[in-house]
C-alpha cells in the first residue's frame, strides 16, 4: 500500500518539476508573434505551394509584412485573398485570377511516337535523354510530371495522352508551369478575351509539322492575315496575340486549319 502511496508522491513531484521546468524554459525562449504576420497567413489558402516563390505560407506571409513580397503573391488564394491581405495592410491591391492552358494538342492519335521508350517514366528523363518520345520534340511527352507536382488534384492524364486540367480546381499555382521540360502549360488569366495559340512547335519545316502532328501549327500566316486590328503576329513561327488590340472577332480561330488557336474559355 505505501509502495503505491509513494509511488504516487514521486510521481507527482517529478511531473511537477518538469511542468516547472517547462514553464521557465518557454519564458527564457519565447519568441514573440507579429500580430501583422499572423493575420497574413490566416488570410492565405494553406496549400504551401510555393507559386508565391517561397518556401509556405509562413515565409510568405513573414515576407508581405516586411515588404519583401508583393501582397497579391498569393496566386493559389486568388484576387480575394489579396483583397484580404491588403485590408490588413491599409492599402488597396489588385490581383486576378489565373489557370494553366496547355499549349499542346498531340494527342496519340495526332502526335507519333518515335519509338518505344523503356526509359525513366518522368518527362524531365525523357527530354534529358532522347529529347522525347515524339516525332515532335516541342510537344507533350505524356508520362505526367505536372500531374506528379499539382497539390490541388487539378490535372489529370486523359486517356487521349496528354493533360486535362480541371478548371474547378487549378489555382495558377505555377507548379506544373515550372515542372513541364517543354514548357507547354502556361499561366492565363481566367477573364482573357481573346485566343491562345494550342501549339508550341516552332519548327519552320513545314512538311514535316503535318507529319509528326496532324494538330501541329504549320505556319502559314493566315490567322495574322486576317487580324484586321492588327493584335496577331506571328513570332518565331507561333501565333502571338497582343489582347489590348484583341477584339476578339474570331476571325483568326475560324480561319485556321489546324483549328490551333482557340478561345480561352474553350481552351480550358
């Protein structure tokens, strides 16, 4: 019996020492909050992607609050996270919007293979090695490094070979932006009126785009031809349109015929 009574005791004692000793150390390494640092971060979305260029949520909020990061950096949270980081701050701060377009139609029925591929499944490996697996080295290699890097479950591998982003879902983190080595995905605001160009092969052999892509850009200048307002040219053999002179007519879309150009909300 006073075994378990002075078990108890001991016990007791010991726990009471060590809360004690827990009491002086958070005092001696307490390490004081900025209340401006706190209300940042509970205005952010949490996903610690790092579209905003650093390392989480907590370094980017820490950055805002001593001006060392824009307070629209937060491309996950969008324009309304923004909004609610400028509140904080006392000042007025646009953002808008953003989403990933693939810049790319080669599916497997379009593009071909230009062999078999018992390499390292990642598209980075196979660009490094054999500068891909397609006949067309400019466009999707298909093994899904940007489905690998999404934190938000935004793109999937369709079954026709190549992304499909889920628009409902994409934030414009940027990390499948950064992760594709061809660089066909790219950031576009999601209020864009006009087209974007669903190609990215800027070979200037003609022949040889139909043949390694039915839906590859075979550059023959007809959409900038029939941009009346002057808002379409054609640089280093893609389409690039200028959207303060884009009145969006259409007319380049309907003209081309390997239908590459596209309105945005088609596109996505």
């Amino acid at each position: 019996m006073w075994t378990i009574i002075l078990t108890v005791i001991i016990s007791f004692v010991i726990a009471l020492i060590l809360g004690l000793c827990l009491g002086i150390f958070q005092r001696l390494f307490f390490v004081p909050v900025d209340e401006k640092v706190a209300k940042i971060r509970a205005c952010l979305s949490g996903g610690n992607c790092g579209g905003c260029g650093f390392a989480g949520c907590d370094d980017f909020a820490k950055a805002v609050a001593e001006g060392r990061a824009p307070a629209n950096g937060c491309t996950a949270g969008g324009p309304a996270c923004a909004k609610a980081i400028g509140e904080v701050l006392g000042v007025q701060v646009e953002a808008q919007a953003k989403v990933s377009v693939l810049a790319c139609k080669g599916t497997k029925e379009c593009a071909k293979d230009r062999g078999i591929y018992t390499g390292l499944k990642s598209c980075a490996a196979a660009k490094i090695s054999v500068n891909g697996t397609k006949m067309c080295s400019f466009g999707c290699i298909g093994f899904g490094d940007c489905v690998a890097s999404c934190t938000f479950d935004a793109i999937k591998m369709g079954e026709d070979g190549i992304p499909v982003i889920d628009y409902s879902k994409c934030t414009g983190c940027s990390k499948c932006v950064k992760a594709c080595p061809n660089r066909l995905l790219n950031l576009v605001t999601t209020d864009t009126k006009g087209p974007v160009a669903l190609c990215s092969n800027r070979s200037t052999d003609k022949p040889s785009i139909m043949k390694k892509c039915k839906n590859g850009c075979i550059k023959c200048g007809k959409c900038e031809r029939s941009c009346t307002a002057g808002a379409l040219k054609l640089v280093n053999g893609l389409p690039v349109i200028d959207y303060s002179k884009c009145t969006s007519c259409g007319e380049c879309v309907n003209g081309c015929p390997t239908h590459v150009l596209a309105f945005v909300e088609l596109a996505k």
